[in-house]
C-alpha cells in the first residue's frame, strides 16, 4: 500500500469516527438507534434504519434521553458564603429588575450621548475661537483658519476624535 493511499485511508477512518461521534451526539438527543455495518463492497454504513437480515456483522448502539433529569443542585450564594456586595459610587442604584434593565440602559445612553455631545461642541467652539482670532492676513494665516474650522466641523460631527483636554 502506498503512503499516498494510507493517508487517504486513514483520513476517510477519521472521518467516519467523527461522523459517528456526532450521530451519537444527535441520537442521544433524540433517543434512538443506530445501526453500523459493512455492506458487500465493504464500505462502513451508518444508519438509523436496521439492515437486511441477511448483513451478519452489525454494531447496534441504543440511545435514550434521560428520564426526567433531576435539577443541578444550587450553589450557595455570596451571602450564604459570607461574602458581602460592595456598592459602587455614594449613590450607587441596587440592580435593576429584568423588565427595566433595557429602559435603565437606553436612559445610561442617551445621558452618555449628550455628555458627549457636550464636550464636542466645547471643543469645537474652542477651535473655532482659536480660527477666529485676528491675525496678520497671509496664505499660511488663512489656510490655518480654514484647517481649523474644518477641524471643528469634524470634531462637532463625530469624524475627528476630541483633543486631548490639559488640565
């Protein structure tokens, strides 16, 4: 036998192996049969549905899903274990209820957004302040006005990231 076709045989074996390993995982699901044979030209077979009688070689594997499982037992909680919660902030919020969490996050958001916002136009007003200071007319002069308030428009739009504040 040559390397070429060993390897072939032996990537096809594997194959078949994970094949089966993920009908059984399927059947246990499930909970059923399955049936495991050579046929006349000597190719595995992997089925759910019996052979014919006359096949005299037949690996039958019978999967059924458990009965009623009996609920993981529950871990003691942080409280039980003596563990204490510490609050975040001076005026930190207990967590909010399932219904209101998406209310809460869209609220966290928007006040995000708007603190944001804020701090955008500040710094582009700041920008702007700086294109408008009089200056001695020159092409140089006029450029840096127009990069800066191009600056601002792209800062107050979201295109541009806020500069670094020095305080």
């Amino acid at each position: 036998m040559t390397s070429n076709a060993h390897a072939r045989l032996k990537s096809v074996g594997i194959f078949c192996l994970l094949f089966l390993f993920f009908i059984c995982l399927t059947a246990e699901a499930q909970g059923q049969t399955i049936y495991e044979y050579k046929d006349e030209s000597g190719a595995v077979v992997i089925t759910d549905k019996p052979p014919d009688k006359k096949i005299k070689s037949i690996k039958k594997y019978e999967y059924k899903p458990e009965e009623s499982p009996s609920p993981a037992p529950r871990s003691a909680g942080p409280e039980e274990k003596g563990l204490k919660f510490q609050q975040r902030g001076p005026g930190a919020m207990p967590p909010a209820a399932p219904e209101g969490l998406e209310k809460q996050r869209k609220k966290e958001y928007e006040k995000y957004q708007a603190e944001e916002n804020s701090r955008r136009e500040e710094a582009a007003r700041q920008i702007e302040q700086e294109a408008m200071k009089p200056i001695p007319y020159s092409r140089e002069g006029l450029k840096r006005q127009i990069e800066l308030l191009d600056r601002a428009q792209k800062i107050r739009t979201g295109q541009e990231p806020l500069p670094d504040t020095k305080e």
